[in-house]
C-alpha cells in the first residue's frame, strides 16, 4: 500500500503582517467586519486547492481565513496598528 504526499507548504512571506477582516462567511464566529489581527502564517492545501491563513486576533478569536472566499484587506508593512485606525 502506497501512502500519499499531502503538500501544505507553509508560507511566511505575509508573516507578522496587519490584517483587517472586510467579510467572512463563517456564522458563528464572533469577528466582525474591521475587526483586525496580525498574521502567523500562509498555507496552501493542495489537497483541497484552498489558500489558508492563520491570524492572532486582537480579540483571542481563533479564525482562520479563506483566500477566495473571506474578504479581507492585508496592510503594508508597519501598518494597521492600532494608532491607524
């Protein structure tokens, strides 16, 4: 028997980034749009083709995004803290 390769690359090019969520279609998470994050991680899923990315919310919530199907808006590097706003 054969094992498959499941390839999950991990992405850190985006890592440490300010992150504001524009839409989720999630219904039971408690973020709402503005609400806003820093970035852990990228990773993409080629198993089930989807783009993942992993944000420390302001706050504790634990969601991570869609690329493609969550609306969101990354800022520029040194933007989107709190002084921003």
């Amino acid at each position: 028997m054969t094992r498959g390769y499941i390839n999950m690359s991990l992405d850190r090019t985006l890592e440490g980034r300010r992150i504001e969520l524009m839409w989720c279609n999630d219904p039971h998470t408690k973020l709402r749009p503005g609400s806003r994050g820093t970035i852990k991680w990228e990773r993409f899923d080629d198993v089930w083709s989807e783009e993942h990315i992993a944000v420390a919310w302001d706050d504790g919530s634990n969601l991570n995004l869609l690329k493609g199907q969550d609306h969101y808006k990354v800022f520029p590097e040194g933007e989107g803290g709190e002084e921003d706003e």
